[in-house]
C-alpha cells in the first residue's frame, strides 16, 4: 500500500490573471483609457498652438510635469512631436504628414463630389472614388443611384487591385514593385469563378486596359455585377480612380465603351482641379 506524502504534494496552480470584472482589472482599464486619453489631448495642443513647453502641458492636462514629460517623450520617439533646442514641443513630421494626408483626402472628395454626382446621374449605377494610400486602394465615396438608396456593401473599405475595375484602373499606373507588392503573391483571392488569380492573366487585361484608357472587372468581384474605371492622378503620380458599377446585363459591348468615356471624362476633370489645386503641407515647409 501506497501512502502519499502530502508534504511533498505539488502547490495548487493559483491563475494570477485577472477577471474581466475585478478591482483591479477596472482599474487597470481606466488607467490606461487615461493615458491614451491625455495623448491625444496633447496631440491636440500641438496641432492648436503650434509650439508647447513641459509647464504648459501639464497644466493644461491637470497633471504633473513629470507625466507630461512621459508624455511628451512617447510622441517625441514616434516623430509626432519634436523636442525644441530652445524648449518645448512643436509637431512632429510624422503628425504633418497625417494631417497633410487627411485634408488631401477630404480635399479630394469636395470637390469630386459633384463629378461623382454627374456620373451617377449619366449612367444610373453606383459611383465610387477611390484612393491610394501606402497599404493599398480604399473607397473614400460611394455614390448609390437612387437618393437614400443604401451603400452596395458594407464593411471592408479595401478594393483588391486585381478584382475590381477601380483597383485596376491604379494598377496599370504603378510601379512594377510597388504593384508586386501590393498585389501580393500568386495565387490572388479568389471573388468568383471570373476572378483573375495568376499575374500572366492580369498582365494581359492590363495591358489591353492601358490601349482604351479605361478598366473593366465582369463579375469578377461579384457574380452578376461589372464595373468600369479610370485613373485620377497628381503631380503624374496615379493617386486613386472614379468607377461605376451596375448590372453585367445591362452592359454590352456599345454600353461599356459609353460608360468608359463617362469615367475617364470625371477621372480627367478630377486631375485637373487635383493638379490645379494648392499643394499639400510639407513637413519641411512647415512654420512651427
């Protein structure tokens, strides 16, 4: 017979973690909602003044100088502010670049709107803008045929360059490694049984795009559906397309060249009030 020596038994595991609900769990969470609360109050400051010293913000924070500079410092070692060599703070190029990148974009859609607008009275389909940023093409605007008819869908804002009219519109205009890269490897994802998933059958839709000006997806994206775009560019760089999207049944051959001219007609007037227009804040220009 076998006794066992509880002295020698192993201890309880104890599970340190915290319940969702506990004391210190709530603590924990508002303390951090408090910090990320007071960086964007002083992300605020420095877009309001300009310029902030230590003093100043903790003041305006209610909290200590010692938390200010904590603070402070966390923005200073992602490029979000700046630490003066006379004292204090001004903004960093990184919080130029994203607020120059915003108002471009706000910027962009102004005034395409009612370029939009005339598309979707033309062709009686959905109208969509959308924008290059460094991760890919995401739809800004979307424009339904009918007033307070509802979004086509919702969700993901991302166009695949390789499914949709819109993103391969940008495509034929990119640089081969920055669209490599972008595209991601073979095979692509996969929509529908239209879907182009290897580069030796997209290369020849693009380049048969790039002799009429103007990029057609037929139920690639979505079974039953076709849309139709052109490129928008600034500064020669191609920085998004305007696209319309309807019914593959009413698009025959003499419909989507019409509504070929259409897009790239709104793509070209978009450019020009986007080259015609002030250019965006530099960094370096900056006044602070």
């Amino acid at each position: 017979m076998v006794v066992s020596d509880v002295s020698r038994a192993s201890p309880p595991v104890i599970d340190t973690a915290e319940e969702p609900g506990s004391p210190r769990s709530l603590v924990a969470r508002r303390n951090s909602t408090t910090a990320s609360t007071n960086v964007l109050k002083v992300l605020d400051l420095l877009a309001g003044r300009g310029r902030v010293s230590l003093v100043e913000t903790a003041e305006s924070l209610a909290v200590s100088t010692s938390t200010a500079y904590r603070l402070l410092a966390t923005l200073e070692a992602f490029d979000l502010a700046d630490r003066l060599p006379v004292g204090g703070y001004r903004p960093g190029a990184r919080l130029l670049r994203w607020t120059s990148s915003v108002l471009v974009h706000l910027d962009t859609r102004t005034f395409a709107e009612p370029i939009l607008k005339a598309l979707v009275a033309k062709s009686g389909d959905y109208v969509y803008l959308s924008l290059l940023r460094e991760s890919g093409l995401a739809v800004v605007d979307e424009l339904a045929p009918r007033p307070g008819q509802p979004p086509f869908e919702e969700g993901d804002p991302s166009a695949p360059l390789h499914a949709t009219a819109m993103g391969k519109a940008v495509a034929i205009h990119l640089e081969p490694l920055r669209l490599a890269r972008l595209l991601g490897p073979e095979p692509y994802e996969r929509y529908s049984e239209a879907t182009l998933t290897a580069w030796r059958e997209l290369r020849a839709d693009l380049d048969e795009a790039r002799t009429r000006g103007y990029t057609t997806a037929v139920d690639e994206i979505r079974p039953g559906w076709t849309g139709v775009a052109a490129a928008i560019f600034a500064g020669g760089d191609v920085i998004g397309s305007v696209s319309a999207f309807g019914p593959t049944a009413d698009y025959d051959e003499a419909r989507t060249a019409l509504v070929g001219r259409w897009v790239m007609a709104a793509a070209a007037e978009i450019t020009e009030r986007e080259t015609s227009r002030p250019r965006a804040v530099d960094p370096d220009d900056s006044p602070f």
